[in-house]
C-alpha cells in the first residue's frame, strides 16, 4: 500500500516559488485538514477557490472544511457552488441536501434529494434520507405537513408516526390515535409511542386499553415518570385508588419536583386516610409551589387530627399562616345604609358544594329553613357549579335564592368584584377555609359582615367577622380558639336525610350473639390516638367486635396499614373488619343495620355520619373534645336527647360503650326509639333552625351598623 505523504512543507515550499497554483493551494487543504487542522485547511481551500473559481474541485473541498468546523451556512454555499460547476455529481448534492437539512431548510433539501435521486434512482437510502429529512422538519418545526411527507417517502419511521400523532392531537383524535397505534406496530419497543397511545386511548375513555398501553412504555422504559403518572391517572378514573398511588409515587420518586404527580397524590392519600403520607406530599408540593391552594387547605386542615394541639394552639397556628400567606386585610370603606332594620342583601358562598351530596343534608335545610320574608332578607346566592352540571338538589337551592350567580369561571378577585357590584350586606361562607376553595375571595373583605358557617375551626385571619356555633359546639370557655366573634345559635346544625331512609333493622347483637361496635367515619379520622381508645373499648368490652368501613379499604395495602395499628394496640382480626365502602348510599345506610353501637373518632369526631347513626337506631359513644371539630357529636347527641352518649374524658368514653355493651335490653330499646327521637328534635327542626339562623345574620349585621354607624 502507498503511504500518503501529509507534511505540508513541499506543498508550502512550492506555493511560495508558485502562490497563484490553485492545484497547489487545494492539495495543501487536504493534508492539513487531514493533520487535524481544520481551520488552517479551510483557509487553504478558499485560496483555492479565489485562484479557480470555476473549478468544481475546490468548491467541494472548501464545503467539506466547512462543515468540519460545523460552519454550515458557510458549507451550504460551497456546495452550491459546487453542484452548479459539476451537476452531475451525485455526493455533492448529497453532501447539500443533509447540511441543508441540520439547517432546518426542508424545501431547499428536498430539491437537492430529489436532484440526487435522478442520478440514482436504485439507491434506496436516497429515499431514506429525504423522508428523514422531512421527520426532522416536521420535528424542529412542528409541522403536520413534513411528517405526512415523511411518512409517505417512507411509512417506517415509527418516531415520525409518534409525532405526527402529538401533532394530530390538536384537532384529530382519531388520527392521534392511528398514528400512535401504528408507530407501535412498527416499533414495539418505542415507548414514546405507547405512553402517547394510551393517552388517546384515556381521552376517548377507553381506560383499561390505555392501562395496557401504559405499563406497555413502561415495560421499555421503566424510569420514565411521566408514564407513571399517566397509568395513575388512568389507574384512579378507574377507581383503582390505591394501585393509583403507587403510581404516583413511582413518579415522584423519579422525579421528586413532578407538581402533576403530587398533587393527586396528596389527595388520594388524605382520601385512603394516609395523613402522615399525605402531609408529607402536600409540603413536598408547598416547598416549589408555596401559594398552592390545596395543599395549603390540606396542611392546615391536618392540623385538627393533631391530638398534640388544643384548639387556642390551632388559632395560633393559622392566624400566623394568614398573616403570612392572605392579602392584608384592612377594612375597606363601605357607602350602605345602616338602617339596623331594614331589608339586608346575604350573599351566599356555595363553592362547588351545592348538589347533591353529604354536605346538602345539612347546608339545604339552612336554605329552606330561613323566613326571608319575616327576617327581611334577601339571599343571594353564589355557586361553582356549571348550569349544565346542576342537579335536583340545585334546583332547590335556586329556589330558596332570590338571585343566584354562576362563578364557576371566575377567579377569587372576579368574584369578591361581582359579590361588592351585588352590593351584599351580610356575606357568609357555607364552604369555609378548610373545605373549600373560595376563602380567598372572601378574604378581600367584599361587604361589611362576613360569616364562617358549617366550620371546623376558626379561619386564622381577620377577614371574618363571626363563626357560627352553639353553646355546646362552641361554649363560651373557647372563644379564645376564634379570630371570629362566635354567633351562637340555639342549636349551630340541623339534618334532614332528604330521602327515603331504609327501615331500622334488628338489633345485630340478637343475631350475632356479640356487640358490634363500628364507624363509617372518614379514614383520615381513624388516627392513631382514635386506634388506641378503640382499642381500650374493646379490651373493655372484651366478646365485643368492630367493624370499620372505609373508601380505602378496597384496597390491600391501605387494610394492612390500619390492622397493623389495631394490632400493635392488641386488636387481633378475631375481633377487627376492615370494610371496603359500599356501592350507595342506601348501601351505605344499610351497613349501620350491622352495627349495634357507633365509636366517634378522636380528636376529630363525626358530623354527618352521626346523624346517620342516630337515623338509623345507632347509638354513639362520642368524647367532649378541645376543638370545634371535636365538638360536633356533642351538639347533635344533646340536640336528639341522648346525653348518655357523651364523655368527658377517655376513661368515660370507654366506661359508656362498655356500659352501652352490656346492656342489650337498653340496647334494644334505643334501637326501637332513636330515629322517631331524631325526627322529632330540633336537629331536624328546619323552621327553628331558620329562624335562629335569620336572627343571627340581623344580629350581626345589627353588630356592624352600631360599631360603624
């Protein structure tokens, strides 16, 4: 084999007797170029080009120098020159097609590829290239049109079906989906394609296919965490929660920013009553996104389950959360009369609640409870519910409304606008700071009274002016828990089932030969103080089961987690059951037919599902706690008649059940008596209820004209 000679002197020594040898000048470019050095060889070549302009050669080697230094602008025009001097050349257009392409100039590629095609036609990679060439178009640029021209060159490359289809998804499910379907024939490795394949697939609402499709890209990809967090969205609109969660971690722990994982995540753990996992998630959320709402409610809403906290260390907490995150909440200057006695416009913030559900057992009555006309009151009332989402419970809310706005798609400051341009005069808040989403609105201070209803605790911010409650739900002992004033009705709750109930069913103990005791309460209330007192109960009571019914249940992990707290506190499964929820809600109600007494969690007791127990027959065992939201059963028991049910402290709690256990004659007869005795009470009492609930909002607003006036 011949050596190559690459010194450059020769070619040196010989262009300084002969500076004007074109020939010279290109092949000292190559030796240079190929010693590595590049820029001294480009300069060479373009010496070679001003001595022989017309010379193909010089061109072609001054493009390649070019695109070495990734110069290729500069390359393109070489080569241009080049294939104008010598056309026939097949490498040149080639060489001018592919620069043309990394420059993004798809159309001018095109034409040379084409060019380049002529000359060989039965060269397949020509084809390839051109089509590539599109792809690539289509991916800088993201064009619809490259990618079709791809693909028509070239219907193989799976890559451009996948982006096709991503492109196609603006305004063609269908073809989004055969393009991705298609790219996963002809590549079923490319995860790109069966993650994006079954979010087609979820968006048409074909979710078990696009669970396929997902745990499909994972197969290949098992480190992506968007595909994680796609199979937990598909996972839980299957009402798969907690095969959901584990999704979702899977995505956080791959990548511990991901917001869209996280903030589900948070949600479905507080739903499974995993409050330790779900505080943990919801700061996860709070150290990138301080402002965010949810996980703000959810933070501070924790804070009731907290058996270290009283209610005055709960205000402390949130006000010093208000100071820091609200707005400043100076009283604005507000032009309405303050006549003390005449007609007052209350505005109703509903939020997203006023439908049918849970919270429209005890909301509706306060609506259609209030003589608007005897108090001198007209409601106004503000929903979140889209007009094509309203049900039958709506409707009745309408009714009860004299006007009624739909702010479903206004932001806070859009609606505290709408709520001073209504020109309301009392504005209470049915959803509250804890619940719900529209507190900030609220704290804008948008007419001159403001009202928490239906609350859990005090808000924490000078925003309120009064909180509703009542002498057992909020005595006077506990004012110092309040930022708010307290407005104490006779009674601050009332409940109507506001459906046929299913009939009170035998004493469980008669069939089962043991007390059932049993709660339907939320997990989240099932705390691992609720565990330990439960546990004190049975060990008092000891031939006695419980039954706990649960949203997570369903699932495997969530029932071992809880047992495993039963069975630390010495509750075997001889004497535990873990419920899964059932279907309805008469279901629901039915399953307080196999219960013989119900056991209030600590230190967040029941609302609703004690009234459920006291409609069907269930007695409740409940403890007087050292907040508002432990307070609750103590109103509502007091209210129907049976005191018996409250404790003052744990060793009575567990002396009442135990009491209540052994004696199925007492038993017996509260299970024959109890809804009548429900029924008949002012819990149900909706015209009391709201007459007091009238008289309160003129009280307050009495409050305001006085103070201001």
């Amino acid at each position: 084999m011949t050596q190559v000679n690459l010194d450059p002197l020769p070619l040196k020594r010989a262009l300084a007797e002969a500076p004007q040898a074109a020939e010279g000048w290109l092949k000292l470019g190559f030796v240079l170029a190929a010693r590595g050095d590049v820029a001294s060889a480009t300069g060479a070549m373009r010496r070679a080009t001003i001595l022989a302009p017309r010379a193909a050669p010089t061109w072609e080697g001054l493009a390649m120098a070019e695109e070495s230094l990734e110069r290729l602008p500069e390359a393109a025009a070489a080569w241009n020159r080049a294939v104008a001097l010598r056309p026939g050349r097949l490498e040149s257009h080639v060489r001018l097609a592919r620069v043309l392409t990394r420059l993004g100039d798809a159309e001018a590629a095109d034409r040379s590829y084409v060019t380049a095609s002529r000359l060989a036609p039965n060269e397949p990679s020509l084809a390839s290239e051109r089509a590539l060439n599109w792809a690539n178009a289509g991916r800088q640029r993201g064009r619809v049109d490259a990618y079709r021209r791809a693909l028509a060159l070239d219907p193989t490359i799976a890559p451009a079906w996948v982006n096709l289809g991503a492109l196609a998804a603006r305004a063609d499910a269908d073809g989004m989906r055969r393009a991705w379907s298609r790219a996963t024939h002809l590549r079923p490795d490319l995860a790109d394609a069966h993650n994006n394949l079954g979010t087609a697939e979820q968006r048409a609402g074909r979710l078990p296919v696009a669970t396929r499709s997902y745990r499909r890209a994972l197969v290949f990809e098992p480190a992506r965490s968007d595909a994680w967090f796609n199979l937990g969205s598909a996972l839980q609109n299957q009402n798969l929660i907690e095969a959901a969660v584990s999704a979702y971690e899977r995505a956080v722990v791959l990548r511990p920013e991901f917001l869209d994982a996280l903030i589900p995540l948070a949600a479905l753990l507080n739903f499974l009553g995993l409050l330790d996992r779900a505080t943990k998630a919801n700061r996860q959320i709070l150290a990138q996104r301080p402002d965010h709402p949810e996980a703000n409610r959810a933070i501070l809403s924790a804070l009731v389950f907290d058996p270290a906290l009283d209610g005055a260390a709960i205000r402390r907490i949130r006000e010093d959360w208000c100071r820091k995150h609200l707005p400043p909440t100076a009283l604005p200057r507000f032009d309405h009369s303050r006549d003390p006695d005449r007609t007052i416009r209350v505005g109703v913030i509903g939020g997203p609640n006023l439908r049918g559900n849970t919270h429209a057992f005890v909301a509706l009555p306060g609506f259609e409870g209030l003589d608007r006309r005897a108090h001198g009151i007209e409601v106004i009332t503000y929903s979140d519910i889209p007009a094509d989402q309203e049900d039958g419970y709506t409707k009745r809310y309408r009714l009860a409304s004299d006007g009624w706005r739909v702010t479903a798609t206004m932001d806070d400051a859009g609606l505290a606008e709408l709520v001073r341009r209504d020109r309301i005069d009392v504005l209470v808040d049915v959803v509250g700071h804890l619940g719900g989403p529209r507190f900030p609105a609220v704290v804008r201070r948008p007419a001159p009274v403001v009202i928490l209803d239906l609350a859990l605790g005090t808000s924490g911010s000078a925003a309120a002016d009064w909180i509703v409650g009542d002498p057992l739900l909020t005595p006077p002992e506990h004012d110092a828990h309040f930022t708010e004033r307290v407005l104490r009705l006779p009674l601050g709750y009332c409940y109507d089932p506001l459906i046929e109930l299913p009939p009170v069913g035998p004493l469980p103990v008669l069939a089962n030969r043991r007390v059932t005791f049993g709660s339907t309460n939320a997990l989240v209330k099932v705390t691992p103080s609720t565990v330990a007192l439960w546990a004190k109960t049975l060990r008092a009571a000891p031939s006695a089961r419980l039954v706990v019914k649960g949203r997570g249940f369903s699932g495997e992990r969530v029932r071992a987690h809880f047992a495993s707290l039963f069975e630390r506190e010495g509750v075997g499964a001889d004497r535990l059951e873990l419920r899964p929820w059932t279907s309805g809600f008469l279901d629901h109600l039915n399953f307080l037919n196999e219960i013989d007494i119900a056991l209030d969690p600590v230190p967040y007791g029941g609302v609703t599902t004690t009234c459920e127990a006291l409609w069907m027959g269930v007695p409740v065992v409940t403890l007087a706690g050292d907040r508002m939201a432990g307070r609750y059963s103590v109103s509502l028991l007091s209210s129907v008649g049976f005191a018996e049910g409250i404790a003052a402290d744990e060793a009575d709690y567990v002396a009442r059940a135990s009491m209540l256990a052994s004696d199925i004659g007492r038993l017996g007869e509260i299970r024959a008596s109890l809804r009548a005795q429900a029924s008949a009470s002012r819990l149900a009492d909706r015209k009391s209820y709201g007459r007091a609930r009238g008289e309160a909002f003129r009280a307050a607003w009495r409050a305001w004209c006085l103070a201001t006036g």
